[in-house]
C-alpha cells in the first residue's frame, strides 16, 4: 500500500510571535496581517484564500524565520 506524505501546515514561530506584539513591528503590514491568518493552514489553503502573491510572502516568511511548515497532525 501507498503510503502519501503528510500535509505541511504553517505554524508561527517565536519571532512571528514577537512581531505581532504591540510595539514591535519590523515587517509591513501585509506581512503582519499574512503572520495572523496563517497559522494552522496550508500554504493552499493561503494561495485560494488570497492568492498566490501572499503564498509567496508565506514562502518568504518561511524563510526569515516567521513560520514554519509543520506535518499536518
């Protein structure tokens, strides 16, 4: 049997928790607003929420240590 890989959700990090402090803003809004919405989802579930260009960001935010891709529970 086939066995298929498990789904990657987006989980925040330490660092999107900070950024989402009052008084600490380093990211632009749509950035911050993006960190908000995102935890708990799939990076498709994002891209059909609100489009490929803030699937993008995610991807970025991925990288800069904001969120992380987790398996799906």
């Amino acid at each position: 049997m086939h066995q298929t890989e498990p789904a990657m959700i987006l989980q925040k990090t330490a660092k999107a928790q900070q950024e989402l402090q009052p008084g600490s803003r380093q990211l632009p809004q749509r950035a911050r607003s993006l960190l908000l919405l995102a935890g708990g989802k799939r990076m498709e579930e994002l891209a059909a929420m609100l489009g490929s260009d803030h699937a993008a960001l995610a991807g970025q935010l991925v990288e800069q240590g904001y969120l992380q891709l987790v398996p799906s529970p």
